[in-house]
C-alpha cells in the first residue's frame, strides 16, 4: 500500500454522499419535535411565572404601586388553585407525553381563572382581560382551529359575565365601548392567530413529509452501500470512520462494527495519509496500489468536511472483465461454430468421395487426406467449443470416489487402449469409501480431458511416458482429492500463467479449450483444480472437493 490514485467521483457513488446526511435528517426530525415540545414548555412556564406573582399580591405589603383588590378572599383562593394547577399541567409536559394534561382543558381553566381574577380584582376589563389574549393566542398557533374561536368566545364571555355581575352588585358601571373593544381584539388575535397557526401547521407537515422521505431514501441508500462490491468508509471533519461496508471491511481484514467512530488512522495509516494529502490540495500520486485503488469524493463544497473513500480490488475487477470477455467471446465463437459446420460438412463429405475415386493419382490421395485430416481437426475443435457454449446445470450425485473411479477404469481399458497401456491408478488406504457430491458426467468429462492432455504432453525426453492416477485425502481437512500426474517434461513458468486461457495451446494441432473448460466444469461443481509440478519431472492436476458427503448407499450411475 504505498501510492493512491484519485478519482472523479462516479454516479454510483451518489448514496454514499447521502448517507452524509442521514445524522442530520434525523437531527431535524428529532428538532422539530424538541422545539415543539420546547414552545409548550414556555408556554407553561409562563403560566407558573404569572399565578406566582398573583398569589405574591397577596404577601407583598400593601403600597400605592399595586392596585387594590376588591374581593382578597376570593383573590387569593383563586390565585391560588391557578399556581397548583399551572405547576401540575407543567410536570405533565416534563413527561414523554406532553399531552398528559389535555391542552384545551389548560387553556380554559387559564381563562376562568383570569375571568375570576378580574371579578376579584374589581376591574374586570382591566390588565385581567388584556391578559387573556396570552392563551388565545397560543392557542392559535399550537391547535389552530375552530377550537381558538371557541377559547375567545369562553374569553368573551369571561369578560361579559364579569361586568354584568359587577352591574347586577351595583358596584361601578363600566363603559360597553371598552368591553366590545376587547371582544373584537380577542376575535381578532383568535383569527390571526388560527391563519398563522394553519400555514405553520402545514409548512410543518410538509416539512415532516420531505424528511421522512429523505430518511427512507437515505436507508435504501445505506442498505445498497452496505451491499456494494467496492470498499466505502465516510470520515468526518475529524477523519473519525462513520461508516465502513463489509467490503472496506474484508479489504482490511476487519469487523466493519468495531471500527466505527474510530481513527481512519487505526484502519490504515497509509490511507489517513493519503486523505490528509487530498485535503491539504497535495498531489496523492497517480498509480494504483496494487491491489488496490483509491477514489475520494468531497460530500459537501469544501474538503475540510465529510469525505467518501472508495476502494476497488484491481484484481476482482480485471478478472470480471476478462470473464465478461470470454463470454462474450464465447457467444461469437459458438455461433462462429454453427456457421462453420455446414461448409465443413460438404467439404469433408466431397472428400471422402473424392478419396474413393479409381482414377486417382498418388500426390492427389495424398491431398485428399490432408483435406480429410484437417476436416477432422477442425470439426474436433466446433464440438468443443459447442460442448463449451453449451455447458448443462450440474446434476449432483452422491458418489463413493473410489468404487467410481474402478468401474471407470474398467471403461477406459476398452475404449481407450492408448491410455489404458500408460495409466495407472491408485486409491491410498482409507479413500475407498471416499464420498463426494458431483456431477458424474461432469466428472468423466473432466478426468478424460486431464487424461487427454497427459497423453499428448507427458512425453518425457527419455523413458516409457506414464500417467498416474492417485485418490487419495488432501490437507489437514482430509478433503477428498483426485490426481492426475505425468512424467513429461513439465511447463515452465511462463506457460504455467496462461494454461487457463481459452485457446491457448503449445502444440500446432491443438485447440487450447481443454483446461479451460476442465476449470469450467471444476467451477460448475464447487472444486477446485490446482496445478503443480513434479518434483522428478512432469505435471500433475489435482481436483479438491469441497467436502466429503456423509457415508449413504452407493448410487449406481
């Protein structure tokens, strides 16, 4: 890990920018309930303030800065149950539940109480009434409907019922004009308020909607980062891990959950390095890492905040495009294949009648077999690459390796007595109930394309050529494992990297589909096919299985 290369972001880099945001959309959800919840408990602050200082009228020593009340008794009983009542709806609002007192019942009982008040007090449309525009208009803004109309109309009424009783006693008249002028300032506070409260309501619902749908988006966006091929890992300003998918996660060898709010240092200090180079505007460098690349993408308008690094496996992704190739490849060589039948069939069948005529001479028959032999050759190399193209789904079976293998053999000696004067086989103690879930026609395939190979490149510089056939359990594990060696004269090492590679041969008549398709076919079973050398000289294919199945009866194939 010693250089990096940065990149231009790309669009499917676009959710790990908003998973950015996804602290902050919660925090904005979570703000609007706090202040709602806070404009309650103002409110209810307020109302414990104000019957404190109603019930201190009482124990303050009379003076000419305060007013004189007309009814005390009544005053402070009144003043009174109003601070019991304000402290106990304020307690309800320090619950999880902020309606634990119904809000309209603490509206009312303010009113009443102010009505009550302004009775007591002898000034019924004084500071008392002006007051009551305090919780009308709250209420507006905190319930706005028809409900505010109804607490100015119980305000209203507070104020009328109040004068009149002090007509009824005789006490003083009051002018009808200052009262309607109250009535009509606590209609009208009670409509302003209702309008405003609705387009707050509204803006707040609208608003609530918006970020519950960014929340659900930022959710489906952190569950596709968390499912992505290429490492992700978001640091914040303070280069601390927000967030690492399980791909950084076995890149680095790490549990992704134990590396969050952690330093981008303790994960890889080449890569702290490398994101404190990008943030000071220093060049990182222009080569991948092997195997790794490096791409940092900004989150917001400068580099000092959230940064998204991605990192890719060169190697994963060179090996996805080279397979996207050779099946697109595959594809055009297969219908290549089709095309190509037709013509050769006519060529290879006008041979043969040519090669029956009387009237030819020596040289021309022996073109005609080089016409017929090169037919061959060409149609061997279509029926591999058909048999490639067409590939079946395996179809498993439980099979007791060694008893398999025997009848095989059995086979071999019959239908391939070239093979059958080189090859010999083994089975170590304690493999003959070696039980293995495969595919057997797969397998057959796969042994006679080894076997095949053995025969036309294990020709030794000196000696009787032999190929050895060994089953036997491999590893600590003791996984059930095939061999098949020759004694010829092995593959270098730079043929060794390319054995694999379709249509890549070292003899001229050679089509070099047959270990590709060997690896293809171990693939298709879950094995593995490994290459090694001799030690004494050769090459030997060995086939691991997975596992071993668990010992049932042995199915006849």
């Amino acid at each position: 890990m010693s250089q990096y290369s940065i990149a231009a972001p790309r669009l499917w880099q676009i959710p790990c920018v908003i998973y950015c945001l996804r602290s902050n959309v919660y925090d904005q959800i979570a703000m609007s309930e706090i202040l709602d919840r806070r404009a309650l408990r103002v409110f209810s602050l307020y109302r414990i303030v104000l019957s404190g200082l109603l019930v201190s009228l009482l124990i303050i020593p009379r003076s000419g800065m305060l007013p004189q009340i007309w009814q005390p008794d009544m005053f402070g009983i009144v003043a009174l149950l109003y601070f019991v009542f304000a402290i106990g709806s304020g307690f309800s609002v320090n619950r999880r539940d902020p309606h634990g007192t119904p809000f309209g019942l603490q509206v009312i009982s303010d009113l009443a109480a102010l009505s009550l008040l302004g009775f007591a007090s002898g000034d019924p449309t004084g500071i008392y009434a002006i007051l009551m525009l305090v919780p009308v208009c709250f209420a507006g803004f905190w319930q706005p409907g028809a409900g505010t109309q109804l607490y100015s109309a119980v305000a209203i009424l507070g104020m009328l019922g109040s004068t009149l009783a002090h007509q009824l006693l005789g006490t003083q008249p009051y002018p009808l004009a200052e009262l309607g002028a109250l009535s009509a300032t606590q209609l009208a506070i009670a409509l302003v308020s209702t309008v405003v409260g609705r387009n707050m309501a509204d803006t707040h619902r609208l608003a609530g909607k918006r970020e519950l749908d960014l929340a659900s988006l930022t959710e489906l966006n952190t569950f596709i980062v968390q499912r992505m091929e290429e490492g992700v890992v978001v640091v914040d300003a303070e280069n601390l891990i927000r967030m690492i998918n399980p791909s950084a996660g076995q890149l680095f060898g790490v549990s992704p959950s134990a590396q969050l709010h952690r330093p981008l240092a303790e994960l890889s200090t080449t890569l702290s390095t490398a994101l404190e180079h990008w943030r000071a505007g220093q060049p990182v460098g222009s080569e991948s890492m092997a195997p790794l690349r490096l791409q940092i993408t900004a989150t917001g308008p400068g580099r000092e905040e959230w940064a998204v690094l991605l990192l890719e496996d060169i190697h994963s992704e060179n090996t996805r495009v080279q397979r996207e190739k050779l099946a697109a490849l595959g594809r055009l060589t297969a219908s290549l294949a089709h095309e190509i039948r037709n013509p050769l069939g006519a060529i290879s069948y006008s041979a043969q009648l040519l090669a029956e005529s009387p009237e030819l001479a020596v040289q021309e028959q022996k073109l005609v077999a080089i016409i017929l032999g090169q037919s061959k050759r060409v149609n061997r190399l279509i029926e591999e690459i058909l048999t490639l193209s067409r590939r079946k789904t395996p179809f498993w079976q439980d099979l007791q390796l060694g008893n398999w293998i025997a009848r095989l053999r059995d086979e071999w000696r019959l239908s391939w007595p070239e093979l059958d004067a080189r090859l010999s086989l083994s089975i170590e103690n304690g493999s003959e109930d070696l039980q293995v879930r495969v595919d057997p026609d797969h397998l057959r395939r796969l042994l006679t394309l080894l076997l095949d190979n053995a025969l036309k490149h294990g020709e030794p510089e000196q000696g009787v050529a032999s190929i050895a056939v060994r089953v036997y359990r491999s590893g600590r594990s003791a996984t059930p494992c095939i061999e098949v060696s020759d004694n010829g004269r092995g593959i270098d090492s730079e043929t060794e990297q390319r054995i694999y590679e379709p249509f890549f041969t070292t003899r001229h008549d050679g089509s070099g589909l047959g270990l590709y398709l060997a690896r293809e076919l171990c693939e298709a079973n879950y094995c593995e096919l490994r290459y090694s050398p001799v030690q004494t000289g050769g090459s030997c294919f060995a086939i691991t299985f997975p596992m071993e199945r668990p010992i049932t009866p042995a199915i006849d194939d």
